[in-house]
C-alpha cells in the first residue's frame, strides 16, 4: 500500500481551516467573521501609528480583490465598527476609520486572540517558534513571486 506524501500545502490548508473554524466560532458572539476582524485589527494598528487608511490599503495588505473587501468594509459599516471619510487631498480616495465601538470590540477580542495563539505556540520551544515564523515567512515570500 502506497502512503499517501506529506504534502505542504494540505498542510497548511488543513490548519487554516481549523484556525479559522475556532477564530469565527469566538467571533459569532460579536456578529463578525475572521476576514472581519482582520481588517479592524489592520486598521487599529494602522491608527496607532496615525497612518490614513484606505481601500486599496487594504486590498495589498490581505492580498485581496477590490469586491471582497468592499464586501466586508460595507458589513463592518452598516454593523457601525467603520465609517468612511472623504480625503480632501484626494477626492478618489475614502479614509476608513474605526468608531467607538469597534476599538471597545478590539481589546476585547484580541485577549481571545492571544490566547489562540499561545495555545498554538504552547507546543515549541522559543527558537522553534522564531524558525517557524522564517519559514512561513519564506514560504510566503516565494509564493508571491509566482
């Protein structure tokens, strides 16, 4: 009987799924979804360091396409964690800020989020986890030029 190869890529398809199955089950509590709370995260530590947010931002960021993250900037304004402003050095251009009630939502959710990843990290020893953050960044970086 032929075994079946290791392969890298159900690898980590499998561990995405399941990081993603934990992350939107804590999240369904507060109405959000993975994708959404990654864009507030983004935009929060965006704002910590007083950069102007937008779109297209974003979309580099998350390597993702225009219509999917209108899609969920739309969810996240009409649930009223975003608002969108016009810059008025640029008209094309929309700001995308975070309200009130998003960066309350925010500490409370990145506890939980940090507790995910510990329990991650729990199984490695400190240099494991610097080696495997170089690899994934590696792996990361070598797909991107495809």
């Amino acid at each position: 009987m032929m075994k079946e190869p290791a392969l890298i890529s159900k690898q980590l398809k499998m561990i995405h799924n399941l990081f993603e199955e934990r992350r939107n089950r804590q999240l369904n509590k507060y109405n959000l979804t993975s994708s959404q709370m990654d864009v507030i995260i983004y935009l929060g530590l965006r704002d910590i360091e007083g950069k102007d947010i937008h779109q297209r931002e974003i979309e580099k960021a998350f390597r993702l396409k225009n219509p999917t993250v209108t899609g969920i900037l739309n969810r996240l304004e009409e649930k009223g964690l975003i608002v969108r402003k016009t810059n008025v050095a640029d008209r094309r251009y929309r700001i995308i800020e975070l309200t009130e009630k998003s960066n309350c939502l925010m500490t409370e959710i990145c506890d939980q989020m940090w507790e995910m990843d510990s329990r991650i990290y729990s199984c490695m020893t400190e240099e494991e986890r610097q080696k495997l953050t170089e690899l994934l960044d590696r792996i990361l970086h070598s797909l991107s030029e495809f």
